[in-house]
C-alpha cells in the first residue's frame, strides 16, 4: 500500500513539474541575438578568448543585430610578500568596457565589467606562468559569462 502511495504521488509531481511553465533563462539564447561585429581593444590572447566565447551566442538567422566593442584592461599586481620581501601571491585584475551597439534600434549601452583572480609563486618559473596563464583562462571565461548574461537578459528586458 505504501508503495503505491509513493508512485502515485512521485507521478502526480512529476506531471506538475512538467507543466508549471519553468524555462530556462538562456533556453534560446542561440537565436535571440546576431553579433555582426565584435571589437576587442588589448590583450591579444585574451582577446581571443572573449571573442570565441562571446560569438557563441551569436545566430545569422537573428533579427536581432548588434555591434560591441570592448576595450580590455589587465593588470598584475603583488598580493603578498614574504618577510625578505619577495612576492608569493600575485593578483590579477582584469577589466573590460563594453560599448553594445543596437543596430536596428540605433542605441547603445555602455558598461564596465571586472574580475580578479590570485596565484602563488610556484618554485618553478615554468610552473609560475602555467599558473599565471590559467588564471588569466579563468578571468576570460567569467569574463565573457558575464558579457553573455548582459546581452541575453538586455535583448530579454527589450522584448
């Protein structure tokens, strides 16, 4: 009897989950938006990797067509020093100025995004910059999540 019980009611959730009309926000993501040209000002592997990621939401068969610049901006500084004075902690701070161009519309938005990360010092240099560079991996992808989720909720609020 008991178990019964736990299947009808198991059922009856499932079918009420179902219909309860949740979507995801970035569900259709891939044809809200054509990103018909995309400009990024410094770093050039970082660059890159911005631009990879951003133009991944990007679909021709949109409507919807905007132009974004962004001029990026890294910089490193030390976070903590042992007691001869040599760096054991790096911070890296990454900043990125986005100019979102609505081509139909013909408006822009401006906005300022940041992040930062931290590394140690490892004993090797090579270990050091393996470090380095996968933190700077880390500050593009959060980066260009943020860029993303800019742009989908802007071109959803618009809507």
């Amino acid at each position: 009897m008991r178990k019964n019980i736990k299947i009808i009611t198991i059922f009856i959730f499932s079918i009420l989950l179902v219909s309860c009309g949740y979507k995801k926000i970035h569900q259709k993501k891939n044809t809200l938006i054509y990103i018909q040209n995309i400009n990024i000002i410094g770093e050039k592997i970082m660059s890159n990797k911005l631009r990879n990621n951003i133009v991944l939401i990007s679909n021709a068969n949109s409507e919807n067509k905007y132009d974004i610049k962004i001029m990026l901006e890294k910089n490193k500084t030390i976070k903590i020093k042992d007691t001869t004075g040599k760096a054991t902690r790096y911070k890296i701070t990454v900043s990125a100025d986005v100019i979102f161009k609505d081509i139909i519309r013909v408006k822009s938005i401006h906005k300022t995004f940041a992040q930062s990360g931290d590394y140690d010092i490892a004993k090797n240099h090579s270990d050091t910059m393996y470090k380095e560079r996968n933190a700077e991996n880390t500050l593009a992808q959060q980066l260009s999540d943020q860029i993303i989720n800019f742009i989908t909720n802007y071109h959803l609020k618009i809507k």
